[in-house]
C-alpha cells in the first residue's frame, strides 16, 4: 500500500497529544480546559457558580472565561472540561433554540429538554468512540414548574440531583454542600455556599481561580454576573516562616 512504502523512506511524525499517526477528527486529550463547577438549588430557582479561568494544560492562560450559556429562555449550561467542546455544544445548542423559536407555537423548551438533548449528544459521541471532553452541569426554572439540575458528562452519564459539583468539587466541595445545603435556603445562603466552596477549590486546586461568576434561573429571568473577586488569604505563618536558614539555604515552606 501507499503508507507501508512510505513508512519504509519516511519517518511518520505524529502532532504533540497525537498516540497514533494519522488522527484528524478525534480528540485524543483535553488541551484548554476549566475546572469545577458546581449547582445546587435554592427556595425559588437554580444557582450555578464557575471560576474565570481556563487553563492551557496546567498554564493559567485565559482568565476571563465565562464557562456558562444561557440556552433558550430557561435554562443556562455550566461546563467543566475542554473548552473548545464547549464552544461546539454551545453552537450546537443555538441551532436547536433557533429551529425552536422558528416554529412559532407559542412553546418554548425548558431544562428538561435541552438536558436530555445534551445528554443524548454525550452518549452519542462516547459510543462513536469521540466524545466531547466535558462534565455539564444543566440547570433551569421554566416558569412555575420546580428547579431543573441535572449533570452530564463525556460518558453520557445523566442524572437530577438537588446539588452538584464537577471536576476536584466533587471531591473538595461536595462534603461542604451535604453538610450545609437546605431545600428551604435563600438566594442569599446558596450564593455564600458556592462562594465558600469555590474558595476551598481555589486553595487546594492548581487549576482554579479566584474569580468567579454565578448564574442565577428563577422562572422568569437567566441571568449570569459579572466576575467576582473572592477574599482569600495566603500570609499563614506555617507557609511563610523560614525554616531552612541554618542550612545555608533560603526558602519559604511552601
């Protein structure tokens, strides 16, 4: 064949992230990616909480990266994982709310549905062995129906819960949110949660950040903020006190 005589004259060479010699299509590894997400729901609607900061391997690269969308009327989409997946679900999306609006009925889709459309999508591109490289967080409020929360990863796993959290906030801030989360909890509490959340996952995780945006659905509106610094300090005397000046070396703890 063609390739076996050229293999025998010409080295292959393979793209940096490539582990076979002709990939085009398939994204083998995640390249700019965003860290933890989390939702939960409040007394009245749905919050969803992400950092700015996308990070190109474990380089803090772009860090004014809004890592949600607001889909349709109802319903808003937080991503962990690749971000350029992201982007494409996201267009993806646009075209579903667009042909939804076309049709001129007078219905609009909720969560719900783009939910179980992203979900669908997800499992669609795992069993074709390409999936996206995300875990979503898919939240919502359709007017007087209950809050939506539902996550999805690359996998197509899907389910409802009443909290979330992606990425190392599985781990770190899951414990939190099981201790502190009420179904009665105002607006007010949920976001002071998600804040003290993200604070751990910005002291523990290399790939967070300390600034963070939180979208909000309440049934009538979807609004998402403008980035929020988080108070965070760093001067502990543990990490700070020079413990190797008697051996000739200078150097903080940490």
């Amino acid at each position: 064949s063609d390739l076996s005589i050229r293999s025998r004259h010409t080295p292959l060479a393979m793209a940096p992230g490539h582990y076979s010699v002709d990939v085009k299509q398939h994204t083998l590894q995640p390249i700019v990616t965003g860290a933890t997400v989390i939702g939960l729901k409040y007394n009245g609607g749905v919050l969803v909480a992400a950092d700015t900061l996308a990070s190109y391997g474990s380089q803090a690269k772009f860090k004014d990266v809004c890592r949600m969308k607001k889909i349709g009327e109802y319903t808003l989409l937080g991503a962990s994982g690749e971000l350029s997946d992201f982007q494409y679900l996201g267009d993806q999306l646009d075209e579903l709310a667009d042909e939804d609006w076309l049709n001129e009925d007078g219905c609009a889709m909720g969560p719900k549905e783009y939910s179980s459309y992203i979900g669908r999508i997800m499992y669609n591109r795992r069993s074709k062995m390409n999936p996206l490289f995300n875990q979503f967080v898919v939240v919502g409020k359709k007017k007087d129906e209950p809050a939506h929360l539902m996550y999805v990863d690359h996998q197509g796993t899907a389910f409802q819960e009443d909290y979330v959290a992606t990425g190392f906030g599985s781990y770190l801030a899951m414990p939190i949110i099981r201790n502190e989360w009420r179904p009665d909890m105002s607006l007010d509490e949920a976001k002071a949660l998600v804040t003290k959340c993200l604070q751990v996952c910005f002291y523990r995780d290399c790939n967070a950040y300390f600034k963070i945006r939180m979208g909000i659905c309440d049934g009538t509106s979807v609004t998402i903020s403008e980035p929020i610094p988080m108070s965070h300090f760093w001067g502990h005397t543990a990490w700070t006190e020079k413990r190797l000046e008697d051996t000739g070396v200078v150097a903080d703890t940490w």
